[in-house]
C-alpha cells in the first residue's frame, strides 16, 4: 500500500479489508467514518481469496506506524522504492491524478502490478504514458469504487422502468480533479463505452458543472461543488416513461468490489473491462478540466491525442 495524501484514508480502510483491523487503532484513523463503516461488518466480510496486504510506506512515517497499527500490515519501509521485491502487486492509494505517473513508475518499470486509485491521471502528456505502458503489456489497473456500488447496480438492473434513456444526473462533493471520476465512473455504465463524445463545464474551481454529450442522444450532467456533502454520489435517471433515483450509501461492498477484481485480475491475467474505457474516462476528465479553463468552451473527446 503506497502514499497517503490530504483528505484521503484509503491506506486505513484498503488494508483493513484485506487484513481485518483493531478497533483501538483504528479510532487513531482521522477519518472517523471508516472505523464507522468498518465496524458494522461481520469478521466474516473481510479478506479477499487470501490476499493480504503486507507492506506500508506513507510520506509520514507517522502515519505509516498508525496504518500498520489499524489495519495490521505487518512492515512499514522507509522508502516506497524498497517494496520492490517484496512484494507481488503495488496499490496506489491516493487521489491526486497529477502525481499518479511518478508515483506508479518505479514499480511499472520494474514490472510490477500496480492499481492506481482513481483518477488515472489528470493530464494528457500523462495519460499518453500510461496507455504506452499498458499497450507494451505493463499490468495496470484504475477505478472508482462507483463503478461497483450496490444501489447503481440496483437502478440497471431495473433500467426498463424508464422507458427510452434521455438525462442522466449525478452530484458529487470536493473537486472534479478527484472526486469527478466518481460522478464519472458511477453514470458510465449506463452507457455504451466509446460513444462519449464533448464536454463543456460551466462551473468553476469550487463548484464544476459539467455537461457531457453521448452519441446516443442522452445528455449527462455532473456536478463536483467542493462542500456539497449532503449530496455525495446522488445519482438520477430520467426517460420516456419513468425516473430511477439512488444514493451511494455502501462504501464497504463498493471498496471490497474493486479491491476484489484487482486480486481477480492478477491472477488471472484478465482486466475486469478494456483499458479503453478507462482511457475514455480519462479523457472525459481531462476535457472537464480543459472546458472549465476555456470558460466553458465545448471540447470534444477527440481533441486529446495518445499518439
């Protein structure tokens, strides 16, 4: 488990689920949350097939100590390079896009597995590196949690209700640097992937609104407003003949979902969807970002070049 940055506990709640976790350390943890979520679960609902997380490194050995505490990761090391070689797969578990490719490339180069937190990256010049290295057979896996939520799932399975598809609405709070691939990543499955294709965001720093057209015809909407806790993952479908409506509400099942099809994926060699989608997520991102600086000019996803 590799780096902890400002408003992200991932390291704490990541681990716990692989290895279980002390309750008296765990109230150590600055997210109160966690040790909330982590604490309605029976013993039985951690571990996945084995899998246990092993080693620690944070830019704060402090925090280090208290994540191995918590979340009982036997060894903490003192540089994140000195996992290489004790490790068989590499988790990034920070949230910061733009330091996503310095941080993975010690370990994508020494040909290890490495999962990335969401998002990927932020950039283009970044994007086109990790698509080099994934096109060159390098294993590399990013996701949002909201990709595998229990009450989305719940809205596809009676998508039907709706009639024919027309507007698609999702809120979010903190910044669309971070938290817009949640939004992102929760609506994308209603959709067929690669039909994305502009994206204008009228918003502003602190409060992103951003409007993305599909070749189906149906029309997205999401907003990321920094303080809008209230309303974090409210995810809205509307068509023809009905509305679904849903709150992300199960972190733990979402969390152990993703962290489930990474362990999946390592030993079977198999991603669990094309990197191409995460690529078009990606460039959906970099577009919100790019819209959001061109006072809400339209940018269409093809102006972000890989070559």
């Amino acid at each position: 488990m590799v780096g902890m940055v400002e408003g992200n506990g991932h390291p704490y709640s990541w681990s716990a689920i692989f290895n279980g976790f002390d309750p008296k350390a765990m109230a150590g943890c600055p997210y109160p949350v966690i040790l909330e979520y982590l604490s309605r679960q029976p013993a039985s609902a951690f571990g996945i097939g084995g899998a246990r997380v092993t080693h620690v490194w944070c830019e704060d050995p402090k925090a280090a100590r208290l994540v191995s505490q918590a979340s009982l990761v036997p060894n903490v090391v003192t540089q994140a390079t000195d996992l290489i070689g004790q490790v068989d797969a590499i988790m990034i578990s920070t949230d910061k896009g733009e330091e996503h490719l310095e941080r993975a490339r010690p370990f994508v180069e020494a040909g290890l597995p490495v999962f990335i937190d969401k998002p990927l990256t932020d950039n283009e010049a970044d994007l086109r590196q990790f698509v080099r290295w994934q096109r060159t057979g390098k294993a590399i896996l990013s996701t949002s949690c909201m990709r595998y939520s229990r009450e989305y799932a719940e809205c596809r399975a009676r998508i039907g209700a709706v009639g024919e598809l027309r507007l698609i609405t999702m809120t979010m709070s903190k910044s669309w640097e971070r938290y817009g691939i949640h939004a992102l990543e929760g609506v994308y499955p209603f959709l067929k992937p690669g039909g994305w294709r502009e994206v204008a965001n009228t918003g502003t720093d602190t409060a992103n609104v951003v409007h993305a057209h599909h070749a189906s015809g149906v029309e997205v909407v999401l907003a990321a407003i920094s303080d809008m806790y209230g309303a974090f993952g409210c995810l809205n479908l509307y068509g023809t003949q009905g509305a679904l409506s849903a709150k992300f509400d199960d972190t733990f099942f979402a969390f152990k979902t993703q962290l489930a099809q990474f362990i999946q994926y390592l030993r079977s060699g198999a991603l669990p969807f094309p990197f191409d989608e995460t690529i078009e997520l990606m460039k959906i991102v970099i577009a919100g970002i790019r819209s959001r600086n061109e006072s809400g000019r339209k940018v269409r996803l093809d102006e972000i070049q890989l070559d």
